[in-house]
C-alpha cells in the first residue's frame, strides 16, 4: 500500500464493499453516461450495500432495480454501452453470470472485433465470489478462467479496499468490457483509501510482501491466505515475495517474471478448480517467459477438481487454505536450507 | 394494400419499391457470388421479406437505430448503409464495413444508426433495449430502437427476458417479428401453439400488432405508429410481419424440406411484384419507369460488386487489430 499517503491522524480506512461504493458515486457524479442494472442494488443499495446511496443520488434512470433476470439486464449493459453509455451491471452472485454468458462471451466481448473497431463496449459486469459462506455449490464458484479464456474481455479479481476502489474506476472509464469479480468474505474487510481522487490502472502487478526466497502469486481472497502464510514462514526464515496481479487479463507477467528471476521459485494461488484453471495459466506464462530462471517446478495451490459443498468442514478441504499455501512453498523450496531465522 | 389516401407521395413510394429492389438484387447477387465462391461462410438471403425491412424503416428518422440478425442485408440496405461496403464485407475485403472481420452476419455501422446483425438468433433483443433505455432517459436524446428478429427468436429466453424488461423500463422500442413460417425445416407450428406471436404481447402489457409483411405501405404505417408510441415514453410495441423467405434458409444450406406448392403460393404474393403492381394501378406509374426502377437497382448492385473486388484482402497481421479498444495498458507487447 505505498501508494497511500501516510497522515497524522493515518490513513482514512474503509471497508472493501465501501471503497467500491465510493468508486460508483464518484464516477457517476464525474460522467453522467454512467448507469447501473441489477437485482435489489436501488432502494435495498444491493444486498451487500455496494450500490448503496445511488438511487437517490442519481434517479431511477440511472439505477435501475431490475426484475430477476440476468441475461436480460447483461444485454441491457452491452446495448447502453453500444450507444456511448457506460453500464455497471451488477450480478447479486457472480455465479449467475452462467445465465449471462451469451451476451457476456458472444456479444460484450466481440462485438468490437466483428465490427472491425467500428464499435466499442464500455461495459461492467461484476458482482460477488460467495465462497468460504456456506451457499454451496451454485453460490460459491469462482469463474475467473472462463473469461480470461475469451479474448476481447477484461478480468479483475481486487484484494484490498484500495485496490477495489481505483480498480473499479478504471474498469467503468475503460473502453473495453470488463468482468469484475469481488470476493464475498473481503467486502468487510477495512484498509486504508485515501481521500483524494486516484486510479489503479489495468494490468500493473502490486507486490504486496518483498522477499527472496519464493514468488507466491495470489489475488483476492488467496491474497491474504498468502501473506498469512508468508508472515508464518518469516519466522522461520523464509522470505516469501508476495505478488497480487490485481488484473487477471492482461496479466503483468513482467513483474511475476522479474520477481521470479530473483527467486527462481513460484507458487500460484488460486480459488478457482484446477482443471484448465488460472494458476495454470500463470505458471504456463512464466514458463514462456522465465523458464531459464526456474529452479522448482512450479507448484498450484487451488480448490480441488468439485463442486463446493455445503457443510463448513468439506467446504474448507475444497478452498485453498494457508496450511495449504504453506505447504506448496516447503514443495519448491525442498532441498534448500534457509539461512537465518 | 393500405388506403393510397394515407399514403407518402410519389417520389416516397417509388424510393420504397427501389429499396426492395436493392434488397433483392442484392441477395440474388450475392448467392451467385457464393456459387462463384467469391463470398465463404454462408449467406441468408432475405428474399421475399423485402417489405418489412423497408417498410418499418421508411418509418425511422436519421436518429433512430436497429439491431439485426443473421438474415440481416434487408435491414442495412433499408436503414441506408452503403451497398459498396456491405458488398465488400460480405466478400471478405479491407474496404467493408468491418475491414473483412465480420462477414454476411456482422456488419455494423452506428453512422447509419446500424447497431450490428448479430448471428446469435434472439442475442440482440435486449441489447436493443438497453440501447433504447441510454439513448432516451440516460442520454436525453428522441431516438426509438427497432429489434429485428424471426419467429424462431421469439421461443429464446431471451425474448421473454427482453420483453419484460422493455416494458418495465418503458423502453422506445419496437420489436418486429419476422415471422416467415419455417426455420431451416421446421415450421413455426411445430415450435409454438399459438397461432401469432403478436398475442404474447399483452403478457408483457404492451401491444401486439399482426401485419402482413408482403406489403410495404401495411409494414409503414404499423410501424409508424408503433415508432410515435415509443417516442411519446409509451413504451414498447411487438409487430409481428407475416411473411415467407421465397430462396432457401442459406446459401450453404442445399435442402429445402418446405412444400414446392407453398412457395409457389407465396411466390404469387411476392412483395415486389405486388407492390409495383399497385404503382401502376392506384399510383399511375409507368411500366418503363418500374422497369427503371430495378434496373438502377441492378446497376447499383453491379457497382457494389466491382467495388468489392477492387478492395484489397486484408493482410496477415490486421487479424490482431480491433480485439481491443485503445486504453492505457494496450501499449506493444502488453496484450495479453
């Protein structure tokens, strides 16, 4: 967070969902094409109060309670977006955006590419992950390597309060769709947002904890699994380099790759199932770029290849944990004796 | 044929028999040049429906938009895009509309209002709502959007979805139908039991209209009134346009499973034919005129197609243009 100016009274502190809330006033007050569609987000502020204030702000036009109806009010976003407004359509459960899909996958992100850059799609999906909350199996899956799989999206996954507010900003000025997807059990967590106006730009990597030993790449909620992790290892002499990507696509492999050379070790992170995953993704692109720096294979910590069940203790076994984090870096660091400590 | 008391003058109604000219020549041209294969993929010629296009946007002003579907070339060449680009798009050159990218199914060009065809049948109904929704209450502008879509669209979810959500919004926009009775072989009675999809319009609590999509002045004045609804903020209209497709589903698709005797039938009917009939009859114009009519049409058409094969193919290279729109992370070698 060595963006954030440090105060006397310290930096102003906020929570995840607040910070995004505060990225949605902002950018409607600065752009009067900026609209927002989704299930409960007008008079209720959405059901986790990150549309909050808005309806009352901005009028009916602009923030739309929308009947159920996903597909609907995703082809609402791209069709706004069409003619020069620029849509945040919210999704109450990101799991729903299976029922958006064609217009997400087919229209949003080819619309420009079959127009020959005739057209361009200023158009926000986003909602949240709830896994790790105990909705089972069709609320808690985390879809982020569908989108990055088609080309023409963007895809973001914030881990902090300040990182969700400037990234947010920049997905809704961004010509280009964007999928957005927010971590349930983050949306409480507080971190420090500055007061005066800022912007995260897509696909610049945060290096979240320096060290020399191991690369662990992770973003949201794995985000902070990983640190937890790291500060564990610290006191036993690992110096675990903590990398958040912050975008998922276009993913700053440069940053992952320069922090690899300097480790030679890499650990990916992810929520997501394994299968054709996004920790695979990231290893594959660090293969391509820095596989001459690579003194490990490379280790994937994620959910297991299921659904997510129900019950809190098979839950658990399916998501990453820490212990789990913890024991990929002891994988790629086997071998080595850990000077110091 | 609607009362010639209520009809545009002259000079308005030949501009409609010359557009349906346009749409016809066109489609008959280009499945000629995917026998010739100058034109790969496909081609859904519009053949017969020719009426409806033109009809409903003869009623549209310069600030009013579409959205169209697979069987699209109708719908441009009524909303006034040029021949010559849709001619070289459709033939894969640099010089279409979408620089060879986006073919028959595709073409897109906002300057005429044309929000793009769209090869996903039903995928764009409620992108016409919320591009009618932005462009009146969001951006304050008259504009009313006119969704094309077929008989078989109206039994996808996101008919229903669309629907609802133009009503609630009390979007300007008016969803036509193009009923021509068949998918590729399977006829609108074996996919729905009604017997007009207008009637699923009260369900959504605005007005269905049945019009016949074989006459051009009929077509107008539905969908006059339908635009003037929309653009007094009453919300939307469903226009279903009885019609047929005279060629087959496709330029690519040989077998055609439709009795010979029902379009023969619909063959008498055809929407050119009696219009110009018409034009003759209550409006007193010329044979030689209507000849000339189609034959400047052809001409036009014949100009589009040498156009086309003047514009270059696009080069090796251009395929990974327009992904993306210029931002502050496209810079080379950021792409990822």
């Amino acid at each position: 967070m060595r963006e954030v100016p440090e105060t006397a009274a310290g930096p102003r502190e906020l929570t995840l969902a607040e910070a995004l809330n505060e990225a949605l006033h902002e950018e409607m007050a600065r752009d009067p094409g900026v609209f927002v569609i989704g299930e409960d987000i007008g008079e209720l502020g959405g059901l986790f109060q990150v549309t909050a204030g808005l309806l009352e702000r901005f009028g009916p036009a602009r923030v739309i309670d929308s009947p159920i109806s996903e597909a609907g009010i995703a082809g609402v976003g791209v069709g706004g977006a069409l003619v020069g407004c620029r849509p945040v359509v919210e999704l109450q459960i990101s799991d729903f955006i299976t029922l958006t899909m064609d217009q997400v996958v087919n229209h949003a992100a080819k619309w420009r590419y079959m127009s020959g850059g005739r057209v361009s799609v200023p158009f926000v999906i986003r909602g949240p992950v709830t896994s790790g909350t105990g909705l089972a199996a069709q609320h808690g899956q985390t879809l982020e390597a569908w989108f990055v799989h088609v080309p023409g999206l963007i895809v973001i996954m914030p881990s902090t309060p300040y990182d969700a507010k400037g990234l947010l900003k920049s997905a809704i000025r961004e010509d280009n769709p964007v999928v957005l997807l927010e971590k349930r059990l983050l949306y409480g967590r507080r971190g420090p947002v500055p007061e005066e106006e800022y912007l995260v730009p897509i696909g610049v990597a945060d290096v979240k904890r320096e060290g020399r030993d191991v690369t662990v790449v992770a973003y949201a909620q794995g985000l902070h699994l990983a640190l937890q992790a790291a500060r564990q290892l610290a006191r036993e002499g690992i110096e675990v380099e903590v990398i958040d990507p912050r975008t998922l696509k276009p993913l700053d492999v440069d940053a992952i790759a320069e922090s690899v050379r300097k480790t030679g070790r890499l650990v990916v992170v992810s929520e997501g199932a394994r299968a054709g995953g996004y920790a695979s993704e990231v290893v594959a692109r660090v293969v391509d770029e820095a596989w001459d720096a690579l003194q490990a294979a490379p280790v994937r910590v994620t959910a297991n290849d299921t659904p997510i069940p129900y019950a809190a203790g098979l839950e658990r076994e399916v998501l990453p944990q820490a212990e789990d984090i913890i024991a990929g870096i002891a994988a790629v660091m086997q071998g080595v004796s850990v000077e110091g400590g | 044929m609607a009362d010639p008391a209520v009809s545009p003058d002259l000079a308005a109604l030949e501009e409609l028999l010359l557009q349906m000219w346009r749409i016809r020549a066109f489609e008959l041209r280009a499945m000629e040049l995917f026998e010739e294969k100058l034109i790969r993929g496909s081609v859904h010629p519009y053949v017969g429906m020719e009426a409806i296009a033109v009809g409903v946007c003869s009623a549209l002003g310069p600030g009013d938009y579409i959205t169209s579907t697979h069987r699209g070339h109708g719908h441009c060449i009524a909303k006034g895009l040029e021949l010559r680009l849709m001619m070289a798009e459709i033939m894969g050159r640099r010089g279409g509309y979408c620089r060879g990218k986006g073919g028959s199914m595709h073409i897109t060009a906002m300057e005429h209002g044309m929000l793009g065809a769209d090869a996903v049948v039903g995928g764009s109904l409620a992108i016409a709502v919320g591009a009618a929704h932005g462009l009146s209450r969001v951006q304050g502008r008259d504009s009313v959007v006119v969704a094309f879509f077929g008989d078989g669209a109206a039994n996808q979810g996101l008919f229903h979805e669309a629907a609802n959500l133009a009503a609630v919004l009390s979007a300007p926009v008016v969803f036509v139908c193009e009923n021509n009775q068949w998918a590729i072989s399977t006829p609108v009675a074996a996919a729905t039991r009604i017997e007009n999809i207008a009637d699923r319009a009260p369900g959504y609590g605005f007005p269905g209209v049945v019009a016949d999509g074989n006459d051009v002045l009929d077509m107008r004045r539905v969908a006059g009134e339908a635009v003037a609804r929309a653009r007094a903020g009453e919300g939307p209209t469903l226009i279903e346009a009885k019609s047929f497709r005279i060629t087959p589903h496709s330029a690519a698709t040989k077998t055609d499973l439709r009795p010979p005797e029902l379009l023969d039938e619909w063959r008498r009917r055809d929407p050119i034919l009696r219009f110009s009939r018409y034009l003759a009859d209550e409006a007193g114009v010329e044979p030689a005129r209507l000849d000339e009519l189609e034959a400047q049409a052809r001409r036009e058409i014949e100009e589009a197609v040498e156009f086309a094969l003047a514009s270059p193919r696009p080069e090796p290279g251009e395929e990974i243009e327009d992904v993306y729109a210029p931002s502050t992370w496209t810079t080379p070698g950021r792409l990822a």
